[in-house]
C-alpha cells in the first residue's frame, strides 16, 4: 500500500511542476477585415514560443485568425491569466476564440 501512495505522490509531484513550467500566456491585439470594414479586439492564448515578445507573437496570431478572413493590425500586450478577466467584456466573441 505504502508504494502505491509514493507513485500517486511522485505522479502529483510531476503534473504540478509540469503546470508550474508551463504558466499561460496571452495576448489582446486588434484586427480587420474587408469589404464590408469590420474590426475587432480580442483576446487569445498564446505557445510558449510566442510569449517572448509582441513580435514574436504576431505571426501566430496572424495565422490563427487568418483561417477566418481577419488581418492582424497590431498586438498590443502580452500578459499571464491575471489580465484576463479584465479583458473578457471588451473582446466580446472574439475572447480566446482562436
């Protein structure tokens, strides 16, 4: 019995550290689309390959919108979770849709 609870434990320990490792990252940023002009704001959940910059966010976040007809015009903030709710009225339905 004592060694199932040491695996259960090393198992806990491993998915915490694993989560700790990999803490969210998103970004807000503003995009259009043509013919008729629509713009939005949104909010989207980043890699962490792209959270090391604006730039290095932008081509993710151009490609991922992209599938529905949107042109990324500028990405105006990377943040962690706590920025979140402050966000989530403002991107509407383009909060974490992509």
């Amino acid at each position: 019995m004592s060694i199932v609870r040491i695996i259960l434990a090393a198992s806990l320990v491993s998915v915490l550290a694993a989560s700790a490792a990999s803490a969210a990252c998103y970004a807000d940023y503003k995009a259009k689309r043509d013919n008729p002009l629509r713009l939005h704001y949104g909010v989207i959940e980043l890699p962490d390959a792209a959270c090391a910059s604006q730039k290095a966010a932008r081509p993710e976040i151009a490609r991922r919108i992209a599938g529905d007809g949107w042109k990324l015009l500028n990405v105006l903030s990377i943040f962690g979770p706590e920025g979140l709710e402050n966000r989530k009225e403002s991107a509407g339905e383009f909060f974490l849709r992509y």
